[in-house]
C-alpha cells in the first residue's frame, strides 16, 4: 500500500501525478471504479477534488506488470498485510 497526501486536485491527477507516468489517467480511474483507493480512511469509488492535506491510499500489488505498468489490488494487499 502506497500513502501518500493531496495537493488539492481531482484523485484521479494525484494518483497520476504521484506514479509520474507510470499510471494513466484512464488506469487511475479503474483503479477507482475497482475501490482500489481510499481517501481518509474511506473506500472511493467516483473521482472527487480532494483539500490538500488528504490522505490518500492506494492498494500496490507488485511496482510493476508485464508491459511496465503499475499492477495495483487491495485485495493482494491486504493479504500481504495480514
């Protein structure tokens, strides 16, 4: 699990903006829509403007797939956490 805090955007651009090219826009969003996010404790599913300072979570698998992007499941993670 990666953590870290808003600068006051839309989740789906600080999640981009934090993996630097690593994560699409369009994967940010389906890492939304599959709830692998939270947002100060909370499970997202819609992206929202977050107030800068928000805790930001998002659930990491491995650093990276087959074709070099991020793979990212809560589900893995909080196996591994266990």
């Amino acid at each position: 699990m990666k953590t870290f805090y808003s600068k006051g955007k839309k989740l789906s651009e600080e999640i981009t903006e934090y993996y630097k090219g690593a994560v699409s826009y369009s994967f940010a969003n389906k890492l939304l829509r599959k709830k692998d996010v939270k947002l100060n404790g909370v499970r997202v599913k819609t992206d929202q403007k977050t107030l800068v300072g928000d805790k930001i979570e998002v659930y990491v698998e491995n650093q990276e797939g087959i074709h070099g992007q991020l793979v990212l499941s809560h589900k893995k993670a909080r196996i591994l956490k266990s």
